[in-house]
C-alpha cells in the first residue's frame, strides 16, 4: 500500500499508582546502571560535558540541538538507538503552516492566518489542552515553515487540506506542508534524496555546527540532580554526561511499550492490543526504540505529567487521508482519501462517524464506539461498500483480498443480507442504514454525522464490507511543561535546567483526537527550538 523501566520508590513526586503501574518498565542493559542516578551529582566522576544535553534525536532532538549550537552552546545529543531520526524520520514529513507563501503559491491560498488556525485547534481541543501554548504553536506555525525552508534548506512542492471535523468549524484550508510527489517516487523506488526530507534536512544542518556532537546507541536511564538543579544525564553503560546548561528530554511520548500505554495512554493500548490480536494486512508502528525514557525519567526526579487521549492511528483504508485523492478522476474537494459510497459501521450495522473527516479522530471515534459496544480488541468496525468504487478503494480493496488468505479482513456478497451474515453483522440494521444514506446521497446532505463529500449509493453488487482495523504509530502526551518548555514538578514549578520538546510534551498542546497529518511535527519544531534557545540562554553552574 501506499501509506501509509525502573521508578525507585523513593523518586520525588511521582503517584505511588504510577510508581506501581510503570514499574516493569526498565531499560533493560547487560549489567544495570549504578544506583548513583536520581539521587545527587556529589559522587559523580563525570565522562563528558556539554552546555546543553539533549535526550533523544530526533526532531525534536534536532531542532533543539541546532537552535542551542546556533546560540553558541556546546550540545551533545543522547540516541538510544543506532541511527537518528526515530519517528520524525517514518513520517511523510508534514508540518501544518498558516499564513505561508507556499499556501498562496502552490494553493492560491491568500486568506489563511495563524488565527484562524489557532481557533480551529483550540475548538478540537476542547478544552484539554493548554489555549496559551495552542495558540502561540498556531500563530508560529508560518515561521516555523520558514525557518525550514531558508535555514534548512527544505523544499514543499504541495499543501494539503487536513479534512476538517464539521462538528468543531466551518472552514478548511490547505494547511499540511510536504511533497507528496517526492514521495510517491520513494514508495515506488525512484531515486531521491536523502538529506531533502524533513528529517535529512535537519541532519543536513545540525552537521554545520562543529559544537554539536551525535552519540548513537547510547541509551539515557537516569537524570542526575545537584539539589532541586538537574546537571546531567547517566547511560546504560555508566557514563555520566554533564550538563553545565540544561537537558533537553526529546524522547517522544509511550511509543510501543504496552504496559506504560495500559497506564498513561487506554486509545494507545487498544491500539497496541488490537494489533497483536488482530493482526492488519498492513503494518506500521513507531520506532521501537521509543518505550517512554524520558517520561520514565522525568517522574523520577518528581515531574508531573499532561496526558492525552490521543493516539497517531491510521486505519487499513486511511479514512480522511491526506493528498490521497490529490490528481485522479474521482478527486474530492479536501483531495483526501476518495471513499465515495462509502460508510463506516459498528457491530450493530450503524453508522457512527463523519467517514470524509481527519484520520485522526476517525480512528479516535472508533475507540470510543469500541468501549461503547462493550467490545474488546475484537470489536469489528466495517467499511460498507458497492461495486462502484474509487479507483483508491478498488485497488486497495483488490490488495487486501490478496492478502487476507483467510478471508478475515474483507467480505464479499451478492445481496447486502449475505454480506451481513458474512460480517456477522444485524441484516436489518444494516439494510437500514443503507437506505438512510442512499437517500443523503441523493440529496448531498448528511443530517446525522454532517459528512459533506464522496456522496454516492451503495446499491449494485457485489457488496463489501473491509474491517477497519488501526495502525498505532504512538501516543500523545508525557511531562508536563510550561509555554517556555520547562518541565513542572507536582506543585506546578519549574524542575530547574529540565526541558522538553516534541511528543513527549504534547499533551499539553493535542486534545482528545489527533487534529492531522504535521501536528506533531509542527510540535517538534516549535518547542524544539524554543528548548534549546532556553536552555542555551541560561548561565553556566559555577
């Protein structure tokens, strides 16, 4: 397809239910750090120092770390795994810009504004997420793309519409920033280069600065505190990074680690278990080098944490997704995933969500009609369809019955009561709804879910129903911080020298559902850069 620990008891701050919930959590080395971590740096023999220490490289990691050297600090970045990038670099790229000249040049777009962004993130948080860091992540977002593009070198060849979710605004913009035909060339196995993804961009430039130094395959366990100051971080292997500045944690968020996400994260772990369960035709996830380090760590020194329900899913058929529909015959106005005569239903046969709406809170609507039909990881959601598909829909359709040797993922039937025996769904319900959005179809309006494209009957068989199944590539939310990206402690002060960027930080910012494709990244760039410029700004311990 095309798309695509641990907590010692007496750790200042921490829950004793989260103590208990995270403890099987711990990085698991060859011989176990020294028990020097968490306590105090008078004992410490010290194997290297920086100004700035940054945990995690990826972009958040990145972004910090150029933004600290460009300030004049020394900078070392801590990557637990062999290479740099981890989910920065599997994503497509996308950042989520408004107001920007790509919006005018490659969409015709001149009416956009960072406010407007700003009020339509702020109504899809609804309330979960902080209004202040919101806005400014929204007003910033043109900068943000600027800075890529002239300091980084970064190229945008297309900006995309996120499909909106019709209960929270009226209005759409071309907002996702990326190249859509770049690419499609790399899926295909076209040549194309490296360094002009978002991800190598940013390598590109970090390898500008002589003050930044890469460490892979060392993996951070433990921060070191002088006092109420934190001053370093400790390794696996017994190093001992100091930190004469601050440290930066830029681990991303729960990632796969199911027994962090059973406690922090419910969508995350359905997700997680509805795929070892059920299994895909399609698999995707996140790094597996991201298990929740720098959330473990920062409880450790007594930080509070700001969850999110939300969770990064894509669906087997990748409702709402972006650029899908972008050139063909059967485009959309969002150019999303062209679905027409499509429609999404739950175990009884009812329609339940905005099926042209973003991927994210699809698969967020999905979890919550989970719970709501009693259902475990088993819960079936199908996709009900006719024989006139999309050109999209036919041959991933056509794709997943090559693949699905057991006929688990997608039935097939003459009459729509076969189907629904197939699918085990109610014939009646399901007859029912049929009818009701055959007649929205003939009107163009959709009373109940307020779905506004990709109208069409489902009415000529043969009729298919495709399992909807999600794809978690990681959770939303971590540490707590404040608009400058300091971590909080439990009384709502700053931990003094800690800070935090990107996903880890991100339930502060994304509210029950993932708002779409450049949210995170957006994330990444903003307050990784904020970080590392705080950081870099403040004096040197004596």
């Amino acid at each position: 397809m095309e798309r695509r620990d641990f907590l010692k008891l007496g750790c200042v701050g921490a829950s004793a239910a989260v103590v208990a919930g995270l403890a099987g959590c711990a990085p698991q080395t060859k011989s176990g750090p020294t028990e020097l971590a968490g306590t105090s740096a008078s004992d410490v023999n010290w194997t290297d120092e920086y100004d700035v220490v940054v945990v995690g490289g990826g972009g958040a990691g990145f972004c910090a770390a150029i933004e600290a050297a460009e300030a004049g600090a020394s900078v070392v970045i801590l990557e637990k795994s062999g290479t740099c990038g981890g989910d920065t670099a599997l994503s497509n790229g996308m950042i989520l810009g408004a107001g920007t000249p790509q919006q005018a040049e490659l969409e015709g777009c001149t009416d956009d504004s960072g406010e407007k962004f700003a009020e339509e993130q702020i109504a899809y948080a609804q309330g979960f997420g902080d209004e202040d860091m919101i806005r400014e992540m929204c007003m910033e977002s043109a900068a943000a793309v600027e800075w890529l593009v002239n300091d980084c070198g970064r190229v945008y060849a297309t900006v995309d519409v996120v499909a909106p979710v019709n209960a929270y605004t009226d209005e759409f913009y071309p907002r996702s920033h990326w190249d859509y035909y770049a690419l499609t060339a790399s899926i295909h196995g076209e040549e194309t280069d490296p360094t002009a993804t978002h991800f190598g961009c940013l390598q590109k430039k970090a390898n500008t600065y002589d003050n930044i130094t890469v460490k892979t395959n060392t993996e951070a366990v433990h921060l070191i505190m002088d006092g109420k100051e934190v001053v370093g971080v400790q390794t696996a292997d017994d190093a001992f990074f100091k930190a004469n500045k601050g440290v930066i944690l830029a681990t991303c968020s729960i990632g796969d680690n199911m027994e962090m996400a059973r406690a922090m994260n419910p969508q995350q772990y359905w997700g997680l278990y509805q795929r070892e369960v059920n299994g895909a035709p399609v698999q995707v996830g996140a790094s597996p080098y991201n298990t929740g380090d720098g959330i473990r760590m920062g409880l450790e020194v007594g930080a509070d944490l700001a969850l999110s329900e939300a969770c990064v899913m894509l669906d087997t058929l990748y409702f709402g997704g972006v650029g899908e529909g972008r050139g063909n015959k059967d485009e959309n106005i969002y150019k999303s995933t062209p679905v027409k005569g499509a429609i999404i239903v739950n175990p009884r046969g009812n329609r339940f969500v905005q099926e042209d709406a973003d991927w994210g809170y699809i698969s967020t609507m999905q979890y919550f009609e989970n719970a709501k039909m009693g259902g475990g990881p088993d819960c079936k959601i199908w996709c009900i369809v006719d024989s006139n598909q999309t050109d999209y829909m036919e041959r991933v359709v056509q794709w997943m019955i090559e693949q699905d040797t057991e006929s688990r993922f997608v039935k097939v039937a003459d009459t729509l009561d076969e189907l629904a025996a197939a699918a085990e769904l109610p014939a009646d319900n399901l007859k029912r709804t049929v009818e009701k959005w055959n007649e929205y179809s003939k009107e163009g309006f959709d009373p109940d879910f307020d779905r506004r494209t990709d109208f069409g009957p489902i009415e000529n068989g043969p009729f298919y129903a495709i399992r909807i199944v999600q794809n978690p590539l990681g959770a939303c939310g971590g540490l707590r911080t404040d608009i400058e990206t300091r971590v909080l402690n439990t009384a709502g002060e700053p931990i003094e020298r800690l800070f935090a960027a990107g996903q880890i930080a991100s339930g502060m910012f994304t509210g029950p559902f993932y708002p779409g494709c450049g949210w995170a990244v957006l994330g990444t760039v903003h307050w990784g850069r904020k970080a590392g410029r705080n950081a870099a700004a403040l004096d040197a311990r004596a």
